[in-house]
C-alpha cells in the first residue's frame, strides 16, 4: 500500500497544475535546468571557448539530461495514477503514456546525454545543438495555455479550415493574374505561377519585403486588393482564436467552479438547475496563507464562499474563524457599506467569487439563497454591535 501511495503523491507532485509549495518548488527546479541547460547548448555553438569551459557546458548538457532521465523514469511509473489511464493495466497505462506526445518528448530529451556520453556526438557540434534544442519543446510543459491553444484550434478547425481556404484561393488567384500581367516586363520575377506565388504570399501576409513589386497598372491594382484582402483574412483568423479562447477558457472556469462548488454546502442544498445558474456567476480563487483579501473601510463589489482552507476576520471583539462552507463579504453587498472588517487567509484557500452585479440578479431568482446570507449578516452585526459595546467601555 505504501509505494501505492508514494506513487499517487509523486504523481501530484509531477502535474503542472499542483499548486502545493513542494509542486512549485519542483517546477522552479525544473525550470531552471532546462534553462541551464539551454543556455549550455547556446554557449557550447561558440567555436572559440577554451577546452576548459567546453567541458564544464558538456558537463552541464550530460547533467541536465540525468535531471530529465530521472523525470522520465518516473513519469513511467506514475503514469498508472493518471485519470487518463483509469481502468487500464499498469504496463498499458506505461506503454500508452510512453507513446504520448509528453513521453515522446521525455525521451527526445534524454537522447543528446547519451549520444555525447557515448561519443556518438560531440557536445560542441551542430548535431548536439539540434538534439539539444529539443529540449526547448520540454518547456511546454510549463505553458498549460499550450493544451488550450491545441483545444480551441481542434474546436475551431472547421472555421479556421474556411479561412484557410480563402486565403488559398486568393494566393493562387493573384499568383495567377499577377503571372499574366507582369511576366513580359519582370520574367524572371513573374515567369512561372510557383514564382508568382512568392510575390503573392509576401503581400497576402502583409510582410511585404518589397523585393517583388509588381510595375504594371494591372499588377498594381491586384496587388491593392491582395493587400487589403490579407488584412482581412488575418483580422478574421485572429478574431475566431480569440473567441476560441475566451469560449474555451469559459468551459475551463465552468468545470472548475463546478468542482469548488460541491464543497459548499449552502450550495449543495439548491436543485440542479439552480446551481448550475450560480455556477455560471461564481469564479475560483486560489489564496495562499497570510493574504488580505477583504480590507476594513474598503467599498466592496464582491462576496465570498469557501471551498477550501480558511480565513481570519479581524473584528474589534478579537479575530473569528470561517473554514469550508463559510462566507464573508456580504455586508457591504447589503448594506452598500464599506468593509467592516479585514480578512486573511490563515492556511491556503479557495474562494469562490460572486460579483455584486451578479448577487442582485441571483437575488431575485434564487430567494432562498440570498435570505441565508441576510440571516446571518444580521446575526454578524448584532455580534459585532454587541463585542464593540463590550471592547470600548463607557
Ligand atoms: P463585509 O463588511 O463586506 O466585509 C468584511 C466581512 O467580514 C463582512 O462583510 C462579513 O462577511 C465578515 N464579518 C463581519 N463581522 C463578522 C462576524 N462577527 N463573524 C463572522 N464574519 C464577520
């Protein structure tokens, strides 16, 4: 049971999205030797180092790659713990992560120690820096925002497909009519369609290096519309990703608050229509210890729920404790008054953010849930009212 559970705990450890001290640590170290290890393999192209310092960035290359090896390795043998592989042999889960695009890149970037280890290769040469530059895709790993860019694209290759389509049939075009009007004046720039298209891409892109340029009135007059039409493929490229990622990111923040909203139980109570509309209103915030989240006197726009952790209210009868299912910040929503007290979170937490904007419109649909939060304002202040009697006495 016991390697069992060092697997599980290695295996959080390793996810780029374990947000634990010991997970950030990790991923700065990671960071840094493939920085290290990057900047070794630039330095090593220089033809003039001494003997002396080629050798200490081939033992920087060889000592990276170990770094790498070791992460590989045990990446294999976490890879049973992944959700991804549930219900599969431990051998299988290996062998389908091994086969995966982050087990293909573990072992690209192992591959430059052995083959300088080995003398296969020599550090200082351009095969080792190819090899080396592998490790750059390593540096995906610490960019989730990669697997998203993948999602939307997949999401939106139908469109992006279209305007893909246009483009092409807007180059080909102008490579064409451009090819007819100016290859008697310029044949060895519009001599042959394939040489037109180097023009017509130039110009479709908008990069326009102005080593081409057409001469006749009729190749100017396309080359105005394969200008402008560029601005407008590229407007509307930019235009679907962008709204790709907002969408796509708006799924993520759904699943996320979905997931943090379980833990409340003022939320678990409501159908599931009902809270699938508050869902929709909340956001996930994640807080480490010692963080002032709630300032006295400030105005306030939002209220909070927790999901994890804890937090310190700091009133004038001495500091009260709220953990998981609590909430704070919703006086000043009801009342439209400044803050009345400073909040900090005593351990890492999760809150869960409601907008005023959003705490009024919930108002109204979900009554049930806006007389809880009344209820116990009202108790907070008779509270607060009764400690300050107490703490300044007359
Ligand atoms: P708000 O005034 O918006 O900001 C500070 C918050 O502290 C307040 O809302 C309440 O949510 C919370 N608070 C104030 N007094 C108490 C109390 N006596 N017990 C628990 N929470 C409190």
């Amino acid at each position: 049971m016991a390697p069992k559970m060092a697997r599980t705990s290695v295996h959080e450890l390793l996810r780029h999205s374990d947000r634990s001290p010991r997970g950030r640590r990790w991923r700065a170290f990671h960071l840094f030797a493939l920085g290290a290890g990057l900047l070794a393999v630039a330095l090593s192209s220089i033809e003039t180092l001494p003997a002396s310092v080629e050798l200490l960035l081939e033992g920087v290359i060889v000592l990276v790659a170990a770094i790498f090896l070791a992460e590989y390795v045990t990446r294999l043998w976490t890879a049973p713990e992944s959700p991804r592989f549930a219900g599969m042999t431990e051998g299988m889960a290996r062998l389908r992560w091994a086969v995966s695009l982050d087990g293909l890149i573990g072992v690209l970037a192992v591959v430059p120690a052995f083959a300088i280890t080995t003398g296969t290769v020599h550090a200082n040469s351009d095969y080792a820096a190819v090899f080396c530059v592998l490790w750059i895709l390593k540096l995906g790993q610490h960019a989730p925002a990669m697997t998203t860019l993948a999602r939307v694209i997949s999401n939106e290759r139908a469109t992006l497909a279209s305007v893909l389509i246009i483009f092409i049939m807007v180059l080909v075009t102008a490579a064409t009519v451009t090819h007819l009007l100016e290859r008697a004046v310029q044949p060895a720039q519009f001599g042959s369609i394939p040489q037109a298209l180097w023009w017509a891409v130039v110009t479709l892109t908008t990069t326009g290096y102005g080593d081409v340029v057409p001469q006749t009135i009729g190749g100017k007059m396309v080359g105005s519309v394969v200008m402008v039409s560029g601005i407008l493929v590229l407007a509307l490229m930019t235009g679907i990703l962008a709204t790709g990622f907002a969408e796509e990111e708006r799924r993520r923040e759904y699943l996320r608050v979905w997931d943090q909203v379980t833990k409340v139980p003022m939320f678990t109570e409501l159908g599931t229509v009902t809270l699938s509309e508050i869902v929709s209103k909340l956001r996930v915030r994640h807080y480490p210890p010692r963080i002032v989240v709630v300032r006295r006197d400030e105005p306030g726009d939002s209220m909070f729920f927790i999901s994890e952790g804890e937090v310190e209210v700091r009133v004038p009868q001495g500091p009260i404790r709220l953990g998981q299912g609590g909430f704070f910040g919703e006086m000043a929503l009801l009342d439209r008054l400044p803050r009345s007290a400073t909040i900090v979170t005593s351990q890492p937490t999760t809150l869960l953010v409601l907008y005023a904007s959003d705490f009024y419109e919930i108002a109204s649909h979900i009554p049930s849930l806006v007389e809880a939060v009344e209820r116990e304002a009202r108790r907070r202040r008779a509270e607060n009212e009764g400690g300050l009697a107490k703490v300044t006495p007359k």
